[in-house]
C-alpha cells in the first residue's frame, strides 16, 4: 500500500508557484491596461499591443501551472 502511494506522488507533475503568480499579475495588470485604453479617445498603438501581450503572456503562465510544465 505504501509503495502505491509513493508511485502517485512521483507521478504527478511539479507544478511552480511562479507561474500561477505571475500569470494572474499578468493577466490582471494587461486587462487594466488594456481597460484604461479602450476609453481614451486618442489610439496608442503600441500601449495596446504591450497590455495584449502582457494578456498573453499572463494565459501562458496561466496554462504552464495548469498544465503542470
């Protein structure tokens, strides 16, 4: 039974707090910005495209903890 137990726990993957950290700072910090954007009138382009990667990245971090990589 003991050795059972051992064999589930070393399967399982090593899942790194950071990723889950960073993916929801990310994540958070990207829809704020992206947020704020939408209701200037004047457009900025490259202020979009960083909050949408910020966005992306975030989901990755988000995906890599789920995931377990």
């Amino acid at each position: 039974m003991n050795n059972e137990e051992t064999v589930t726990e070393e399967q399982k993957p090593k899942r790194n707090i950071w990723n889950l950290v960073l993916g929801i700072v990310f994540l958070g910090y990207g829809s704020f910005r992206l947020y704020q954007k939408a209701g200037v009138s004047d457009s900025d382009t490259f202020g979009i495209l960083l909050a949408i990667a910020f966005i992306i990245f975030g989901i990755y971090d988000l995906y890599k903890y789920f995931a377990g990589k």
